[in-house]
C-alpha cells in the first residue's frame, strides 16, 4: 500500500492555545496518522502535556524561528520601461524630466541604447533610443535639468516606481555624459 508523505510546514501559532510563536520560543512537534495521512502539529513547550506524546508516532524539541519579513521586490526592468512607455502614449508634457530619468535608467540597465541626439530650432535636445530587444526608436525631449531639480525628479520617479520608502533610493544619478549643464550664471 502506498503511503502519502504530505506533511504540512511548520505552523506559526500553538495548536492547542491558538497563540503566535515568538521568535527562539521552545516548540514541540508532533507526528500522528490520522484519517487524512500524517498531521503534524506545533505546541508551545508551556502547552506540551505527555498525553499529546503518548498520541504521537514521533516526537521532537526545537525552537522556532520566525520567518524573516518579505524582501522588498527589486526594481524589475518592466516596471520602469512599462511606466516610460505609458507617459509616451500619454505625451505627457509635465512629465519629461520623468521620462528622461526612466530612459537614462533603462540605458543603463542596458535596456535601451542613445543611437542620436538632434539640436532643435528652438535650442531643446531631443535624445533618440533603441530598444535594444525590439528595436522599436523612443524620441524623448532632453528636459536640460539642472542639477538642483535633480534630486526633485528622482524622488519622483522613486514614488511612482512604489520605492519612494527606500533607504537607498534604486534610481541612479544621471552618467557624467548625461549631466544636464548647470547653467553658470553670467555678471
């Protein structure tokens, strides 16, 4: 007769007090053949009577250590090139420092490439990338930033990415190739 080895994890809370484990509390366990196959279950050592020994096929002492929290999902490539292309088919005006910042992210994840940068009549820059998998061209207007809204738009695009809490903010500074002028007052 085959037998089922599906035995559940290790519970979080006391089966007989219904209490949360607290991390390096003494825990026992237990292993009985029910109805079902093996039930396993988790007893806080103050909760531990021999007759829930006496039940068990097997027995054991451990202590419990509480899963560590949930990492923080790293900044997934699409995240950003998903947000860049929504403010793209937007044109959205307002946000083209964001764009660009996203780009320059994206550049340097090796996501897209600068084939072009074209001067305007009106003086703007306008920065040509390809998508380096799909080959689609993104035009994106040089926002000309200056290096003390710098910080502004990266807080921004950090709140839109959902990283607006991190210590250490994921975006990165623009490359010294892509450092707006500062636009050095004259006398």
């Amino acid at each position: 007769m085959a037998q089922d080895w599906d035995i559940k994890s290790r519970s979080r809370v006391c089966t007989v007090t219904g209490q949360p484990f607290e991390d390096g509390q003494v825990i026992y366990t237990s292993l009985k053949l029910g109805p079902e196959g093996y039930e396993r279950t988790d007893v806080a050592e103050s909760a531990w009577n021999e007759e829930l020994h006496n039940q068990a096929l097997s027995t054991w002492k451990s202590v419990y250590h509480a899963p560590p929290p949930p990492t923080a999902e790293p900044l997934k490539k699409e995240t950003a090139e998903t947000l860049l292309r929504q403010f793209i088919s937007r044109e959205d005006d307002a946000k083209v420092a964001v764009m660009f910042i996203l780009a320059v992210m994206l550049e340097r994840k090796r996501e897209l490439i600068e084939r072009d940068v074209q001067e305007r009549e009106d003086g703007t820059r306008l920065r040509i990338y390809e998508h380096r998998r799909t080959g689609e061209m993104f035009a994106l207007v040089d926002p000309d930033l200056r290096l003390d809204d710098l910080s502004t738009v990266q807080q921004e695009v950090r709140e839109l990415l959902g990283l607006a809490d991190a210590a250490q903010p994921d975006t990165p500074e623009v490359p010294p190739e892509k450092t707006p002028d500062t636009h050095p007052q004259s006398d």
